[in-house]
C-alpha cells in the first residue's frame, strides 16, 4: 500500500477496507506492528505529519524497500494459499440443521456474495481506468468468484428438502 504512495497506518487500514479486504485483510493490530518492523529493517521510512492537532506518522518505501517488493513479487515460490470464511466452517457444521435453518445459511452466505459482487462493481469503472494488470485483474478475478459462489449457494438453496 505504500507503493501506491505515502501512507499512515490508518490511512492503509481504509485502503485495505475498499480493495484486499476481500482477500487480505488487515487490522491495526497487524498494521502498526509491521510497519514498526519494516521501518526498523529501513525497508520503509517514518516521518510525523500531525494534521489537525493530530500525531500521525508518515510511510515511503525506502529503495530497499522497493528492492524487497519488487524480489517478493519476481520470487519463484508457490503463493500460500489460506481461506477463512465463516460462512463455509458454519455450513460444514451444519448437519444437524433443519432444511429452514439449513436454508437461511445458504441464503445468508449467497447474500454476502452478493453484497462484494455489488461493491466491487461500484469501484469497477475506477479501477478499469487505471488500465490492465494488478488491481483491475485482481477485482475481475473477485467478481467472478464471488459471482460464482452466490450462483452456486443460490443452486443448493433450491436443492436443500
């Protein structure tokens, strides 16, 4: 998020809420945390800013920084892939539900699907001005898969007796 210019921890916390929330997230307490350890590593730089009477502290990447990015982005390691939804380990418990209740779980999961579909077309036009690549391929990729997800929840809804 500092690539994309600079940045205080709280400001990157609202960043993350609007684009990789869906499949990052982030709170303060991993933010601030790790921007202390990157600023002690000089991959990134701190400088205070108070804006309105307020102590903020400002990040840049430091050329070692943009080093340390650009050689995590090239590497040739396989991406961790780690999935936490709620939604999927409730309805792996939910055996034991009536058809209603088993019902109202598909339909509450399909209607966050939902609910990201609608979001992330509301920030498409924006994103697709940017041009091709990074966060235009990345919101493509959420809207397919949370288009997915909502289309096959819908499918199971009808199928539960």
């Amino acid at each position: 998020m500092i690539r994309l210019g600079r940045r205080t921890g709280y400001e990157i916390k609202q960043l993350v809420d609007v684009s990789t929330r869906f499949f990052w997230s982030a709170s303060y307490g991993q933010i601030y945390p790790e921007l202390r350890r990157l600023e002690e590593q000089g991959l990134i730089r701190g400088r205070d800013a108070a804006t309105n009477g307020r102590a903020r502290r400002e990040y840049d990447l430091t050329p070692a920084g943009n080093e340390a990015l650009d050689g995590w982005l090239r590497s040739a390691e396989p991406p961790t892939l780690e999935t936490r939804d709620e939604g999927l380990l409730k309805l792996f418990f939910s055996d034991g539900l009536d058809p209603d209740e088993h019902r109202a779980l598909l339909a509450s999961m399909r209607a966050r699907h939902e609910a990201v579909v609608a979001s992330l077309r509301s920030i498409e036009d924006v994103a697709r001005e940017r041009g091709p690549g990074g966060p235009y391929e990345v919101l493509r990729f959420g809207l397919a898969y949370h288009g997915f997800c909502a289309e096959r929840l819908a499918e199971m809804e009808s199928e539960v007796a």
